[in-house]
C-alpha cells in the first residue's frame, strides 16, 4: 500500500505543478534535513527517509530519476574506484 500512495503523492504533485523529492539522509532527520526540506515549494511533495548505510551526508531524488548524492558513502566509492 505504501508504494501506491507514494505513486499517488508523485502524480498529486505533478498535477498542481511541483515536484516529488525524497530526501535520503544517514541519521534521524535534524536540521539539516529540515533545511534541504525547506528549500522546496509548497507544491512539492517532500519525503525524508533515514537510511544509516549512507553513513553521513544526504541523497536527494527529484521524480524519481534525478539523483544528488552527497552521501559519504558515495565519496568512498569514488575513493576507491580509483
């Protein structure tokens, strides 16, 4: 049930002209997750989860296909892809 409202939110969004983001952060959403939410209109649908294996810093997805990634564990992985 929660992914069809999920789907519903998206489509709610989109209709009235804003956006669906979902806020990924590594730990209990403070107030920097507070401040990212913040940066969003009141047209769009904002989503924090908490996600521990990001192990600091934040993912932010936009409709579900544009993805910034300032999590810690992705500079690991570009670390060490290297």
């Amino acid at each position: 049930h929660e992914k069809i409202s999920l789907e519903i939110e998206k489509l709610m969004s989109k209709k009235d002209g804003g956006i669906f983001a979902s806020i990924e952060v590594a730990k209990k959403a403070g107030a920097a997750a507070k401040k990212l939410a913040g940066l969003f209109s009141e047209k769009d649908v904002v989503k924090i989860n908490i996600l521990p294996e990001l192990l600091a810093g934040a993912r932010i997805l936009i409709n579900g296909e544009r993805e910034f990634d300032f999590s810690f564990k992705r500079r690991l992985k570009d670390l060490f892809a290297k």
